[in-house]
C-alpha cells in the first residue's frame, strides 16, 4: 500500500470534518471577477454578486463590457462595500482579457510567461495569480493566502513562518497533480476562515488539534478540551 503522506492525512481529516467544498470557478474571466468580488466581502455576499452578473449575463469580457452601467453597478454592490473599487478593478480586467484573447491559452503555457501575463490584473497578488494558475490553467502550484499560511504554520509547515517556506513545506507532501493541490487548497484556506481563526482559533473542535502544535499548546495538550 503507498505510503500517505500527513498532509493527506490532515486533508482527510478536514475533508470528513467539513463534507464537500465548492470550488472556485474554472473559467479564467469568471474567477477575475470572482477574486474582485471577494476582496471585503462575505462568501455569501460574493456568491449573489456572481449569481446577479450571471443573470444579467455579464460573465464574459464582452458582455461586461457592454452591460448597462446602472444593473453592473446593482450586482456588483451585493459583494458588500468599495462598489466603485470593484467596478474600476473589472474595467481594467475586462480591458485586458479583451485586448488579450489568447490569454486563456497563455496562462495555461509555461509558468513564467503565464505569470507574466497576470501581473498586470488588479487585486489578484501572488495568492490570487496562483489560485488562477491552478484553477483556471491546472498548474500544481499551491496558492498561499492568509489563511493557509495560518493553518501551515500552526501545523507546522515552514521553517523561516513565510509563505513561501509555508508553499514549500506543504507542497512537498503532495503528489504531482492538480486536483491534489486544488483539494489540499480549498480545505486549507476553508479551514483558516471557519475554524483556525486568526484572533481566537476554535481548536477544542478542531479535527487536527492532535497533530497541530499550536493547538495542543491552546488546549494544554488535551486534544478536544
């Protein structure tokens, strides 16, 4: 039987704690705006917003260029506050992607000039870039935002507490496939928000308090207390 890595172990963990996880879009317009929809907001209030573009039929470089102001405005404010932030983000987005047609194509070429062509788009970041490059262009690279860099570091992962050592400690568990590090991603990230908070993590509840040196460090070694 192959040897199963602790992350694996830990995944399986999160995976029974919390049942199945929605991922983010596929389509690499759809996840922009999905990434610009979620900056200050809420899942919830992100998902309506996304949900009211779609009915206006608004997912799409063109469409959104072209969709009445006033009923962008309307869906886009659902997400919560910083409505003209957002707008001013999806203009610059839907200029590139239209200006670019071939750039689905090219986040999905080699690393360095796929990483090249998303530098340009706002309120992506490194962790946003890499959540493109997974979701959108299935490169097995593993996005590090707040959250899993959180959760890496109270496991454990990370010798020098970066994100970067975070990436390298926890992808180095993974096997070399992108729905891997998709499912490695979304538990991670999902368990940084819903459990292992920043201020006040819940580890009496926390399925891997008892291989998580900070947790047992919280609950006096008492996995559960």
């Amino acid at each position: 039987m192959a040897n199963v890595s602790r992350l694996d172990t830990l995944l399986n963990a999160l995976q029974k704690f919390y049942g199945a996880l929605p991922a983010p879009p596929r389509d690499p317009f759809t996840l922009f705006v999905w990434e610009v929809l979620s900056v200050h907001s809420t899942p919830r209030k992100r998902d309506a917003a996304l949900v009211a573009l779609k009915r206006i039929r608004a997912l799409t470089p063109d469409a959104m260029w072209r969709a009445a102001q006033a009923k962008l405005e309307a869906s886009v404010a659902l997400a919560g506050p910083y409505t003209e932030q957002r707008l001013r983000a999806l203009r610059t987005g839907v200029d590139l992607f239209r200006r670019s047609p071939e750039l689905p194509a090219l986040i999905k070429g080699p690393l360095p000039a796929a990483r090249r062509a998303l530098k340009p788009f706002p309120q992506l970041g490194d962790a946003g870039a890499h959540r493109m490059l997974l979701f959108a262009a299935d490169h097995p690279i593993l996005p590090v935002d707040a959250r899993v860099n959180r959760v890496g570091l109270r496991l454990g992962y990370g010798e020098r507490k970066t994100a970067r050592t975070v990436q390298t400690g926890l992808a180095r568990e993974l096997p070399p496939a992108v729905d891997a590090f998709r499912r490695a991603f979304q538990y991670l990230s999902h368990h940084g928000a819903a459990t292992c908070t920043e201020s006040d993590p819940h580890c009496h509840i926390c399925p891997l308090v008892s291989e998580c040196p900070e947790g047992k460090k919280r609950t006096g070694g008492r996995p559960g207390d």
